[in-house]
C-alpha cells in the first residue's frame, strides 16, 4: 500500500532543515525524512484490531510541523514516539470486515494495546492521561501516526482497534466526519473554561482549532460574545461566518489597545509601553501557543481570568508577571475523550455528530483537497498557509487533484 512514511535521521534532518533555510520544498524533496512509499501490509498488532480503507484524511499542523522540522530536540514526548512511522491521525475510512464507515479516534491507549484492566484515566474516558503508552502490544507511541508498528492514516489503508473506530452517521458527509478530531480539541477546551455569563470569550489563532472553537461557542453559547483574534482577509471572513461577533488585529499592542476599548477597560501603561489591562475577556481559548500569544493573553485577560492554551509552538522566554498579578489561570488542553455536555457524557465525536445533527456547520474550514500522491504540494500549501489562504488540507488515497475547492 501506499503510505507517507517518516524515518527518523538525524543527518537528513539536518541538511532539509539547512535547506530549507533557502528553499521551501527542502523540507519535501529527497533530502528530507519522509517519503510517499510501498509498504508491504504490516500483521495486525493484536486481537480486536481491524483494517480499514481510508476514504479521507486531514493534514493536521502537527504533521506539517513534524514534516518541516518546526520542533525542539528538548521536546519530552519524544520519550512517546516510535520510528519509523506512517503520518495522520484524522481520518474516515470504511472498515474491510463489514464495510462500515468510521471515523477513527487515534489514541493508543490501553484497549488497542490489550491491556486489561484499563488504567484509571482510561476507565474514565480520558484517553489523552493514559499511563500505558509505552506498554503492552505496541511500542511507545501516543496514537496512531506516531506509532512505529501500526500504520497512520495518510495511507491508502491502515489497521486500529475496533474501541478505536466510532460508526459515522448517514447525515454526517465525509468532510464533517473528519473534522470530528479537530473539532474535538476545541470542545475539550471550552469545556474546560467554558464562558462566563454576560463575558466576551475570545479565541486566539486563524487556523481549524479557532475556528471550530468560534462555531462551538455560538452553537453551545448562544448569548457569548465571541472575539476573534486572526488573519484579515479569507480568514477573517471565515470566522464571521462561523459566528465570531469581533474580529480583531493580531498585533499584539493593536489587539490590546482594541480589546481595551471594546471592554471599556483603561490600559496600564509600563515603562515598556506595552499597555496591559485589569479588565478584558474573563477567558482566552490561544489555539496557538506562541510566547507572542501566551504573553498578549496575559496581558489582555481579565483580573482573574482563564488562558486556555490548546496549541503549541517551540518555546521561547515571554514577560509573564501579569500571571501571578492578576492571578490568572492557565490551563492546558490535549485532545479529547469522554467529554460531559450538558450533564451527558460520551465521547467527544458522539457529541460533535449531535452538533452536526442540530445544525453545526464546520466544513468552511476545508479549503483545499489534494490526492495523496500530492502529498508535497499539500503540505506546502498548508505550511505557505499567508499565501495559499489554507485553513484545513485533505488528503485522498486515488483522489483527483482538485487543489483549493472553497
């Protein structure tokens, strides 16, 4: 079958990284570490285990990002990483043994890895806190796509565990269904700090994650005043029309200088001259997870407020003493698993399939569509995102081209 692989080397590392300094498609020509290759069908890992066809996959930013080296070598979930191993995790295919479709939840946790009984968060449903990952059947790995003895989704097939595969409605199209994952992430974060009554929300970033998290506020939180922090032109247009009342400069002293006046808040003004404020939005959903966004949140959020940080960008040393001023939270969001909506709790996608049934309408975010041969100009669209105006880039095993279709 055809896969995208990737082979961890530190040499063509090295010399795509160098390239790539001066041309582009480096990091996706031969000098790097990933290919479009035949694979021999690997043995199913264990009992329970199931192929399926993959019918669409999503190029989620962690795959562009590991593909062009956007990374730190300090990075601790190395210590959860196997090579090599076949990319993407967002997918719906249609499983061989009763030609069912599903969209496939990738976490490896103790069920696909035959452990039994399940740890404690497993049995909860938390499926992202799993103390199992590198244990039982299957080497280290997170989830499918980092894993080095079960194939990813970016792949004309791949094989989970049946636990893994959730049935796809008949509503539900095939460009919904794989925004399940994606959409996910951004539930378990507003979740987490859901809006406070009577107070603006406001998302940070312009790509799927921000954008699944303006549509999930206005459809959970209809009276929420949603800000949203982005791109102008195509995606700013694209967060209107997915519900954002405000859209803001990304800037960091014209964001807060707006935010002030739309809080009706005074700023403060340090001998930096970066302006801070006591009073904005009681919580901040930052999809990027920049020292640029985490520090402009800081400074923006209201005096006890909440930064919820679900994306994640190499770090860097950021001005932080609004934190412990204004005794901010900060929480941390991964992923997704059985979530609580309302006093109902089942998985994430179970719920998301609810929303679509209730009218939520996500697939704007897709722009692009590319058959998996053309994985390369895939990911550089998606990466040349300023550029190509990319939000969500599909990969299709035997699709024909058919580039930007929205």
């Amino acid at each position: 079958m055809k896969a995208l692989v990737f082979r961890h080397s530190l040499a063509r590392e090295a010399a795509a990284a160098l390239a790539g300094r001066v041309r582009r498609r480096a990091f996706v020509s031969r000098l790097g570490p990933v290919r479009l290759a035949e694979l021999p069908e690997q043995p199913l890992p264990g009992p329970g285990w199931v192929r399926v066809r993959t019918l669409v996959s999503g190029l989620c930013g962690s795959d562009v990002k590991q593909i062009v080296l956007n990374g730190a070598r300090d990075n601790p979930l190395t210590a959860l990483v196997s090579f090599p191993h076949v990319l993407g995790h967002e997918a719906v295919g249609r499983r061989e043994d009763t030609g069912e479709r599903v969209v496939l939840n990738p976490w490896l946790s103790c069920a696909p890895r035959g452990i039994d009984p399940p740890c404690e968060a497993c049995r909860a449903g938390r499926y992202p806190w799993c103390r199992s990952f590198r244990s039982g059947a299957l080497p280290a790995s997170i989830h499918l796509g980092n894993c080095a003895a079960a194939a990813g989704a970016h792949a004309e097939r791949f094989a989970a565990h049946a636990s893994q595969l959730l049935a796809v409605p008949e509503h539900v199209s095939d460009e919904a269904a794989v925004l399940a994952d994606p959409v996910s992430v951004s539930l378990r974060s507003i979740l987490l700090a859901p809006p406070a009554s009577g107070q603006p929300a406001l998302v940070y970033g312009s790509g799927t994650l921000a954008l699944a998290a303006i549509a999930l506020l206005r459809h959970l939180y209809p009276a929420t005043r949603v800000w949203a922090v982005t791109r102008p032109g195509p995606r700013a247009a694209l967060a209107e029309r997915l519900g954002a009342h405000e859209v803001l400069p990304a800037r960091p002293d014209d964001l807060v200088a707006r935010v002030a006046r739309l809080a009706g808040a005074a700023p403060l003004r340090p001998w930096s001259g970066r302006d801070w404020l006591q009073d904005g939005p009681a919580v901040v959903y930052d999809t990027i997870g920049s020292a640029e966004t985490v520090e402009t949140a800081l400074r923006l959020l209201a005096t006890g407020g909440t930064l919820v940080i679900s994306g994640v960008e190499p770090p860097r040393r950021f001005e932080w003493t609004p934190l412990y001023f204004k005794e901010l939270r900060v929480i941390g969001s991964n992923a997704f698993g059985a979530e609580n909506v309302g006093g109902v709790v089942k998985h994430a996608f179970e719920h998301y399939f609810d929303f679509v049934a209730a009218g939520l309408d996500v697939t704007p975010v897709i722009t692009h569509r590319f058959p998996l041969d053309h994985w390369r100009e895939a990911v550089l669209t998606a990466k040349d995102s300023r550029r190509t105006g990319a939000v969500k880039v599909l990969l299709e095993p035997g699709g024909r081209r058919e580039g930007r279709d929205r």
